[in-house]
C-alpha cells in the first residue's frame, strides 16, 4: 500500500519485546545496531528522528541475570537504574559508528503536567536536533509511581509527538500492525491498512508481550490520539528489514492512522 506521508520530523517508539531475545529475554545488540543505523540514515537524508526506547527494565534484568521479570515495585526500579544506564550506553556505541551521539531525556507525568517544565522538555528537544544529537526518551522507571506515571512508552511516545509537533509517529513492536481478529488465533486474520471507526469496533484488543507494559490497546489509543492531533500515526513490525526507510518511500505493511487536522507549526 503506497501513502502519501511528507516527513520532517518523526518521533519512533521501540517497546522492550523488540529489542530483546524472545527465548532468553535478553537484549539484543543487533537489533539495537539496525535500529540505530536506520535512524541514522534518515538523519542524514534529512528527517528529523525522536526515539523513545522502552527496555531499561528488561536491560537491567539481562545484565544482573535476572529471568523472570518481578512484580515488586521496588526491585523494578531498581533493575531500571542498572538497565537504563546500561541501556544507554549500548545506543550511544551503536549511534557513533554511524557518526551520532544520542542524548538521554527522562520524563514523568508531573513533566507534562506542568507547563514551565513541559516548554523546557520541548526546548531541550528541539536543541539537541539543532545539534544534530539523536533524542533518546524513556519514562523515568527508577522514581516512577502511579501518581507520576504516564502508563506505558505508547503514550509517551504520542506526548512527545505532540509537543515537538511531529509529522509522524511510529510505533515499533512485534506485531505487524492491527489486525480484525488475533492473527495467533485465526489463520484468515487480516490486517487493517488504514483503521478508522468503523473497523476498529469489533478487533480484538487482548494480549501484550510479558517484557512489555502494553499491549495493542495502548498502540491504537497513542494512535487514535496522535491522529486526533494531527499526526500520522503507523504501528508496524520492528522486525521488518528497514522498515523505517519503508515507512518514508510510502510502501510498507502496517497499519495508518491517518491525520485528521492539519498542526499548527509556528
């Protein structure tokens, strides 16, 4: 499916399943490489790139050894402040092969709740892109309680698309995009190449990945709401070859949210 999608500036959100090994949760280096030389690429064709990167959790697991992920608020914080670091300095090794530095942006709720420290956030943003430094944005998981959480990196992802006004955000997981029916279930399930109202009523909306937060509802909701602001939004494979090279020549399998008002940029 060809779509007509004119980018300057696109925030992409990669979840924690994308960027570990299914039978070994752990991360995995190469797809970290091939996400930061796509980026890269785009950055020199001239596109404007965000990332917001899930897995400082699941990274910290991988580095301490630890299997199955714990359901105790402290000990994931904990895990957090030894993944994120970690996790960061992976992006930042992959990023300079290609001539990058990245730069690490931790965020909370009570960041956006807050207007001075909201225009900061976007300022902050919008320096490091005139410096060519590729923004790395995560919810910050080490101080991160329920009455500051934002949820999930999918609505994170959608914020930040927003307040730097995006033309674009792409959500990368291990799924092909929104299907009418659990492809894992029914072997007819067909995906949905533009969702609207009418063919989102009756998907099923079950399931997540057990390193991730959030499943397709999260996905389609940062969606529906970045569609609702203006913004193309796509939920596609993270393991497609160059997908994000794909997503920008208009020819790619995923599903679009189309924009349903044009932003206002100034």
């Amino acid at each position: 499916m060809e779509r007509d999608l004119k980018v300057k500036r696109m925030v992409v959100k990669i979840g924690s399943s994308s960027l570990t090994y299914q039978h070994t949760q752990k991360i995995s280096i190469d797809r970290i490489d091939r996400l930061a030389r796509e980026i890269s690429d785009l950055v020199n064709s001239g596109i404007e790139v965000i990332l917001v990167s899930s897995g400082a959790i699941a990274t910290g697991m991988s580095r301490l050894n630890i299997e199955n992920k714990p359901s105790e608020l402290e000990f994931k914080q904990a895990l957090a402040c030894v993944g994120q670091s970690n996790l960061i300095e992976i992006y930042n090794k992959c990023f300079a092969d290609y001539g990058y530095t990245v730069g690490q942006l931790l965020l909370t709720k009570y960041v956006f709740d807050n207007t001075s420290m909201r225009k900061n956030a976007e300022n902050c943003i919008n320096q490091m892109l005139k410096m060519n430094i590729i923004p790395i944005i995560n919810e910050n998981d080490s101080i991160s309680i329920d009455e500051i959480k934002l949820g999930d990196n999918d609505n994170l992802s959608y914020i930040v698309a927003k307040i730097v006004k995006a033309d674009l955000l792409v959500l990368l997981s291990d799924i092909d995009g929104v299907f009418d029916k659990d492809p894992h279930k029914y072997s007819d399930a067909k995906i949905l190449e533009e969702a609207n109202i009418d063919n989102l009523k009756n998907i099923d909306t079950n399931g997540g990945s057990t390193m991730g937060t959030g499943g397709i509802l999260t996905k389609i909701k940062a969606c529906i709401d970045a569609s609702d602001a203006g913004i193309n939004a796509i939920i596609a494979n993270a393991n497609e070859k160059f997908i994000l090279k794909q997503i920008i020549r208009n020819k790619i399998k995923g599903t679009l949210f189309k924009a349903k008002t044009q932003k206002n940029r100034n």
